[in-house]
C-alpha cells in the first residue's frame, strides 16, 4: 500500500507539471479567467459531494477560513495563468515551486514561526536560481515570470492559512468550499469582462478535464489519501519534483529550450526547495509543532 501512495503522488506531480503546458495551450483559445471558471467550479462541486456529510456538519466559522483560504488560491492561480501567457511553462513550472521556500519565511514574518538555518539558506539558493532563470540575460518580464512569483507568494500565503484552519475543522469541506469559491469569483469577473465562452477544441477541453476532475479534485483527494500511508519527508520530497516535470514537459511539448544560464538556475530553485523540504525533517523539531509538519497536510498545488 504505501508503494502504490508513493506513486500516486508521483503521478499527482507529473500531472500538476504537465497542466503548465496545457493550460498554456488553452489560453491561448479561451479567457483565462473562463477557464479557471470552468476548471474550479466543477471540481469543487465534486470534492463537495464527496464530502458532503463533514460539509454539513461545518460551522460557520469554518466557512469562513474555507472562503479566505479561497481568496489566496484565487489570486495564487490568477496569478499564474495570467503569467502563462507571457512566460514559458518551463519558467512558471520553476517559478510557482518557489512557494515551498517562501512558505517558512513568511511564517517567520506573519506568524514568528522561526524558519531555521535551512529556509534562508534555501531563500538565498533560490534567489540566485530566479536570477539565473529569468533574469540573467534580462528578459525578466513583470507581466509572466513577475506574476508567477506572485503567484508563488500567494500559494505560500494560503498555505500558512490553511495550516491554521486544518487545526480547527476537516480538510475535505475546507477544500470543497475554497475550489467552489475560486471559480465563482473567476466566472463573475469573466461575465463582467464579457469574457465568458464555450470551451471549443479538443485543445481546451482536455485541459479542462485534466485540470478540473485530475489536477484539482482527484490530486486533492488522492494527496489526502497518500499522506495516511507513507512518511512526510517522503511525500515533500516527491511532490517537489512538480517544478522538474514542469520544465521536462514544457521541453517535450513546446520545444521549450533553457539555456545553460537557465538551466543552472532551475537546478538552484529545485535544490532550494528540497533544502525546505527536507533538512528540517532530518533532526528532531525544537518546538512541539514543525511549521513544515503543520503545513504539509494542507499542501495545495497547481
């Protein structure tokens, strides 16, 4: 059993790594905030019907953190979808994978969680790889690569969020609620922009299939699954190399070519978020409470 929780979850990363390219391809024939609108009501509609019972039982309180949570990953996956139309996938791939290193150090600042030696070692790895990665030949662009790291600081945003509320209430409406919210926000702004659209192509809706029912709703549920069966460490480590398929399938798909320059910088934002990942789990945690234990199990991706 815990071999097959393992391989879920690298499936789980290698489908989170190929949605880069297909929501990049999909843009390009549809309103991104449509396809977001179409990508997250259904899969929340789906997770809610799941979860029903537990959904029922939630307080109002707990409505209300599922509704915040929401409004990061909102932003978070705004972010990055309006930044796929102006950067590559390989870069948003490597770029997004950041908020694992700025998730502790935002904790540091927010909420006083000490970060330890291994988070700023891996803040000053990773800022040399965005260096290398999209700025070195200065082709920086704030409107692709600034907004995946928005996006990054969003995703580490809603996860120290979500780490609190997950002491309080169950992980499964909280995800219903925060999916649902997501794409009715995106479907009201696509209305009011006149934006809205049928899904035409087989480009467009094998992103939204694979996003919606396999990326969103199914990767959510199979991560909770997974997570009961195999060690923390192991499963940070695993989905960590959702950056690498990232830039392996903007490769394969796209004839997505890094330079050397590039490519070392990729190489430094992957060990960065390994360091976070991994070093803190290697010695027994000072306080009660790791950050990196009380994030994990809330832990959502692309």
């Amino acid at each position: 059993m815990k071999r097959a929780a393992e391989l879920a979850l690298v499936g789980i990363a290698a489908v989170w790594g190929l949605t880069f390219v297909m929501v990049q391809d999909a843009i390009g024939r549809l309103p991104a905030m449509a396809f977001l609108a179409y990508r997250f009501i259904p899969a929340g509609l789906l997770v809610g019907v799941v979860f029903r019972r537990p959904l029922a039982r939630l307080p109002r309180t707990g409505w209300r953190a599922g509704l915040l949570m929401g409004a990061f990953l909102t932003a978070g996956y705004i972010a990055q979808t309006l930044g796929l139309e102006h950067t590559t996938a390989s870069n948003a791939g490597f770029i997004t994978g950041l908020f694992v290193v700025l998730t502790p150090l935002f904790g540091a600042l927010i909420f006083g969680i000490r970060p330890g030696r291994a988070a700023w070692l891996a803040a000053g790895v990773s800022a040399a790889g965005l260096l290398l990665l999209s700025g070195a030949s200065g082709h920086f662009k704030l409107s692709g690569d600034g907004l995946e790291l928005l996006c990054a600081c969003a995703f580490a945003l809603h996860i120290l969020i979500t780490a609190r509320a997950v002491e309080r209430f169950e992980v499964g409406p909280l995800v219903a609620i925060q999916l649902t919210a997501c794409g009715l926000f995106c479907l009201v702004v696509a209305a009011i922009g006149g934006d809205l659209a049928v899904p035409r192509g087989a480009t467009v809706w094998s992103a939204l299939l694979v996003t919606s029912l396999v990326a969103s709703a199914l990767a959510f549920l199979v991560q909770s699954y997974a997570q009961r069966r195999t060690a923390p460490a192991r499963t940070a480590l695993i989905l960590a190399a959702e950056p690498a398929f990232a830039g392996l399938f903007g490769w394969l798909l796209q004839d997505d070519r890094l330079s050397a320059a590039a490519w070392a910088g990729a190489v430094l934002i992957v060990t960065a978020i390994m360091l976070v990942d991994v070093v803190p789990r290697l010695r027994p945690p000072r306080r009660p409470l790791s950050i990196s234990r009380r994030l994990r199990p809330a832990v959502l991706v692309s």
